[in-house]
C-alpha cells in the first residue's frame, strides 16, 4: 500500500507559536494558567499540564499577580479587560491572522460599518472575534446569509465589512460573500482564512482525489480538522477521522492500493508520526526501509528561489531588521532599508508582530540558512503592474506634480515618474506649468514602456471627463431663481462670464451692483468667487443669463427709510453733465446737483469743481416719491440758509 502523506500536516504557525509561548511561559513562571484549551488538541494541553500550564474555565478564579496564556482562538474582549483591571498578567498566545480580524471587526465599526463574520457561531474564535464589536452578523453559511437579507430590505442598504473565520471552507466563504456583494450596495470584504488553512485544505482535496481511504488526525474538537474530513469525503469514498494511531482498525484498508493521511493544524508531529508509522508497515516490508518522519518534514518546507514572492507572518522586529515566517527551512528577514522607500519611516509605523506580510526574496543563502527578503522591491514592482493595469482599464490615478520640464510636467504616482505633456497638462497654450508644482493632480496613464521605464500621462482628459459631468449636472437641473456660488472667468466691457460648475453663464453689467458702474472691473476681477441667480437660460444655444443684484430689496425705500428733505448725505459723484451732476445718495438711487447748486459761486461746467468718483456730502432740498427723483446741493452747505434757491427737480 502506498500512502500519500499531505505536506501541510501538522502545526501551523499560530498555534505552534502559540504551544511555545505556553511551555516558555510556564517555565519563565515556574507554573501559569491557560484559559479553556490553548489548542483543540488533548494531548497537547494535558502535556502543557505536566510543565506547569493548568487549565482553567473560569477567569473569576484568577487572582491578581496570576499569569494565564490566552488560548490561539482568541479570547471575549470583556473577560481580557477584565483581567487587566483585576490585574492578572495576560499572555496573548492568540493566533495573529485571529488578531488581525478583530482588529478589521473594530475598525469596521469605528467606521460606522456592520461587521459580518463567516464561521461557526459558537466557535470559540468567532465568538471572540465577535466581542470587539458592539453588532455583529454571525452566519454559518449562504442559507443564513440569504435568509438575513430576505427577512428586511433595508438590510441591503447598510454599509457591511466581511470577513471569515481563520479556518472557514473557502467553497462555503466566497458563496457566502459573492451574494453579499451581489445584493449589498455598500460592502468590504477581507479574506481572513489563514493561508495555511487553505494550503492544507487544498491539499486534502487533492490527495483525497488520488486515494482509495483517507485518514484526518486531530481533535475532533478542531473545527479545522473536521472541515478538513468533510472535505475529503467529497472526493474519496473512505475517510475516517481519528485522534491517534490506536484508532486505526486493519479492516479499514481492505483492498486499498493507496491512501491519504492529512492531519488539523493543532495535530503535533509525534502523532502524526504514530500514523503515518502504522499506515506504512506494508511499505517498510515490501521496501525494508522507511521514509523518516523528519524528512518528510523537510519535504514540507517551502523552498525559496531569488526573484520569489512570498508571503510569511512578521514574527519579530529590530532596531536592524523585520524577522519573517515563511514556512521555509530558511530564517527569513527583511533588512529596514528593504522595508520602504521612505527611509525616515520607523518598521514599527507600517508593520506589527502578527501581521501577514508579502516580500520578495532577494537571496537565498542555504550554507548559512538564511534568506533575504524585500518589502520595498515587491512594492515598486506592484506599482509598475497598478500602471500597466491602469493603462488597460482607463483608471484615474492621484500623484503629485514634481516638477516641470522641457515640453511638460513630471508628476509623481506612487513613486513612478510620469511625464505629462504641457498640451495634456489641462492648462491653457502658453501657461506657466512651475505653478503646478506641488499640486495634487488626477491622470490617466496613456503609455508605459516599463523596459525604458517611460509612463505617459494626460491630467487633460481627465479634467474634460470631469467637466463634461459637471455640464451635464449643471443642465439636467437649472431652474430659474436656483443660486449657484461660481468663479468669475473671464470680462468684458458689458459684463462677466461666472463658471457655476463647468457652465459659464453671463452677468450683464447691470445686473452686478445696484450703484452705478462704467465697467465689471469695478466691482470683481477674474478668479473671484460670486453668489449668483439664473435669471434665464437656453438649452439648446446653452446660453445663461445670471444676476447678482438682490431684487428683493428696493433701493429707493431704502432711501426712503434712511433720508427726508432737509438731511445731508455723503454722495458719490457718478456722471457729470452739461447742466449738473448726478450723485448716488445709496446704491441704485442717484439724485441731481444742479449746476447751480454746485457752488457758492457762478460756474461754467460741473467739471470745473466735481470729478467722478468724488465723495461730498449734498444737503437734500427736495423728494419727488411719485418719479423718484431727488434734488441736492451743495451750495446749500455753503450759503446761509436765508440766501439759499431750492434746485429744480430734475424733469
């Protein structure tokens, strides 16, 4: 009998990081706790029990100045606050793919997202993973998934975060967030399912494909050894799930030729050995000799090459270098100056002990037994394939302008140089493009050659897109009245033209001030921004009239309000002519200054004393309300009242 023995059997990293901690803590203690099972294993947790690990239920129990280590599932948030307040020193032996999750669950309800977490609802994990948020969805699979959005519509409308547990069948996740994403209108998906998990569960299928009888060894506790045995059963028509050799019966393998051994990530390396030893007695007399056990093992082991991309778990960080499991016999590090570009930027800033990471192995030294890795490599790489993508898709990139050129700008995009021509620069012929400089700005990649590492940009096809958009909002929804707060474009003797949002409409120059004005420069200049009114407007010459003068004031009860006949004003002159001078006494009402009111002498023309512009203050001798008109004079400031004419009204 052959037997296929999966290359993925065994501890994972979490827990066995997790075993570790254990032992080494209850060493350094001298005897520690562990709250419930630190791994879904017996034989595990009654062997930490002989190095001084006890178990305990109940956090209650636990006294200030205890230590417990906090299992690989994770642990409720109330019971690890409560244990920091009562004082009890935690060891966090959580596994860190579990860590991240809670972390994206609380992050997703700080921003104001509901979390949705894919996995056994009674789990401990998921049950953990549940408590660092005040509302989550917990469903087991699609039926659930489906029967939770059937149940209230709104439930599509509101913004959901998904994630899996670590453990969770791939098959039963992606169906699970495939409907999600297919009826939610706002949602976010992680996939949480820790890669060992799927390595080992895709494995199992495979192998399970090719064998007559298929053994799964772990716990049967191990949520993860129980989905491995369910799906091994979709391809072999044998399988049994056991916990140690023991178990094994001879009948089980009647007439098998070949038969697969897979075990759960919590199985320990001694068990699956016992297994393994059982299952290959055939082999061992038809052979006479035995595959060991340890070079199975080393056959399991990645193995690296220059040029790789690979992904591990950051298991430590120095003042030197980032430490990393990539379930290679290689120690794997990444060096600080590999970790970014920016090289102020601190490791503990971007990374953490926990966090899954991928790099690109530099070099691999097997003498030594040592790789290095880059961060920072793998990064410019992804890049240069965002850019290369972006061209193919049309997408609209966000860089910074660095600087200018002969024949354009260079912008910055994610540390790529794109070279945006000054035609497709989005600035008028002849503009001066070093204003740019340091300006955000949105492109799209038009050309990328990535051997000469030459990326061709345009910020004009962006802005047109954008403008156009803009156009088609603007006259899908004028109304007459409607206000819009717009920029003044551009001027000429007889108005302005104001863009109220990739529309210039025209402001006469009557319609910009109430007072009386020669030309717009008087009261705005280009650039400006204006409160401006659609007077009216024409969709098919696109044509729109704007005002700026508030018509619901009436100048002349203004006046009214303010003045009666006797009063003196400080005037403005406005227009000279032959026989007086007109004056605004308040914006858009102008009385007459007579010529012979003008001065306490005789003159020949008012532009012999006034010029326009000119401040004065007039004395108002006269009110026709029935015309509105207003006589003033200066004289009458002048010449003592017994001597004084009253000025005509002007006809």
């Amino acid at each position: 009998m052959k037997v296929l023995l999966a290359k993925s059997a065994g501890f994972c990293y979490g827990v066995k990081r997790a075993v570790e901690l254990a032992a080494k803590t209850g060493e350094e203690t001298g005897g520690c706790w562990m709250l419930g099972d630190l791994i879904h294993n017996s034989h595990v947790v009654e062997d930490l029990a002989r190095r001084g690990v006890r178990k305990t239920e109940d956090p209650a129990g636990l006294a200030a100045g205890d230590t417990v280590v906090i299992r690989s599932h994770g642990e409720l948030k109330s019971v690890l606050d409560d244990l920091e307040a009562r004082g009890v020193r935690c060891v966090n032996a959580t596994c860190p793919n579990v860590i991240r999750i809670q972390r994206l669950v609380a992050q997703a309800e700080a921003e104001g997202r509901r979390p949705v977490i894919i996995g056994e609802p009674l789990h401990p994990e998921v049950m953990g993973v549940a408590s660092w948020c005040r509302q989550p969805l917990v469903f087991d699979g699609p039926e659930a998934v489906e029967a939770w959005l059937d149940g209230d519509e709104k439930s599509r409308e509101i913004p959901v975060t998904v994630v899996a547990q670590t453990t969770c069948i791939r098959k039963l996740f992606e169906t699970s967030w495939k409907i999600i994403k297919k009826q939610c209108t706002n949602v976010k998906i992680f996939d949480t399912i820790c890669n060992a998990t799927h390595e080992r569960q895709s494995e199992a299928a495979e192998i399970a494909g090719k064998a007559d009888v298929m053994v799964v060894v772990g716990d049967r506790k191990s949520a993860n050894t129980k989905h491995l045995t369910e799906i091994c059963l979709r391809r072999c028509p044998r399988v049994v799930q056991i916990e140690r050799a023991d178990e094994l019966s001879p009948d089980f393998f009647n007439g098998c030729t070949v038969a697969g051994l897979t075990a759960g990530a919590s199985t320990p390396a001694g068990i699956i050995k016992e297994v393994y030893a059982t299952m290959s007695e055939e082999i061992k007399a038809a052979e006479g000799k035995e595959e060991s056990f340890e070079e199975l093992l080393n056959q399991s082991f990645k193995t690296l090459n220059n040029g790789d991309r690979v992904t591990g778990i950051v298991t430590a960080i120095t003042p030197t270098e980032v430490q990393v499991d990539v379930g290679a016999k290689q120690a794997a590090y990444i060096k600080l100056s590999e970790l970014s570009d920016d090289p102020n930027v601190k490791a503990e800033d971007i990374i953490h002990v926990g966090d899954q990471i991928e790099t690109y192995v530099v070099r691999v030294n097997d003498v030594e037994g040592y790789a290095e890795l880059s961060k920072k490599r793998l990064d410019a790489a992804k890049v240069w394939e965002n850019i290369e993508q972006a061209v193919e898709e049309k997408t609209v990139l966000e860089g910074t302008v660095t600087e200018e050129n002969k024949g354009g700008i260079v912008v910055s995009v994610k540390g790529v140089r794109v070279f945006v021509p000054a035609s497709q620069s989005g600035q008028p012929r002849g503009a001066d493009l070093s204003a740019m400089v340091k300006q955000k700005v949105q492109l799209r990649i038009t050309e990328v050659n990535r051997a000469r590492r030459r990326v061709v940009g345009s910020i004009r096809s962006v802005t047109e897109e954008a403008r156009k958009a803009a156009q088609a909002e603007v006259w899908a929804n004028i109304e007459v009245g409607k206000h819009y707060t717009g920029t003044v474009k551009s001027m000429t003797s007889y108005g302005v033209f104001v863009d109220i949002g990739g529309v210039d409409g025209m402001v006469h120059i009557s319609e910009l001030s109430w007072s009386r004005i020669k030309t717009p420069a008087e009261v705005c200049k280009v650039g400006d921004t204006m409160d401006v009114y659609v007077i009216s407007f024409d969709p098919e010459k696109k044509k729109i009239s704007l005002g700026v003068k508030d018509h619901s004031i009436d100048p002349w009860q203004v006046f009214m309000d303010k003045y009666q006949v006797g009063d003196v004003a400080s005037v403005r002159i406005v227009k000279l002519m032959t026989f007086g001078a007109f004056a605004e006494v308040v914006p858009g009402v102008d009385g007459l200054i007579h010529i012979s009111q003008i001065a306490d002498r005789r003159i020949d023309k008012p532009e012999d004393v006034l010029s326009e512009g000119q401040i004065v203050d007039a004395k108002i001798t006269a009110i026709d309300e029935e015309k509105q008109k207003i006589s003033l004079s200066i004289r009458a400031l002048l010449t003592p009242a017994a001597e004084e004419e009253e000025a005509p009204v002007e006809e």
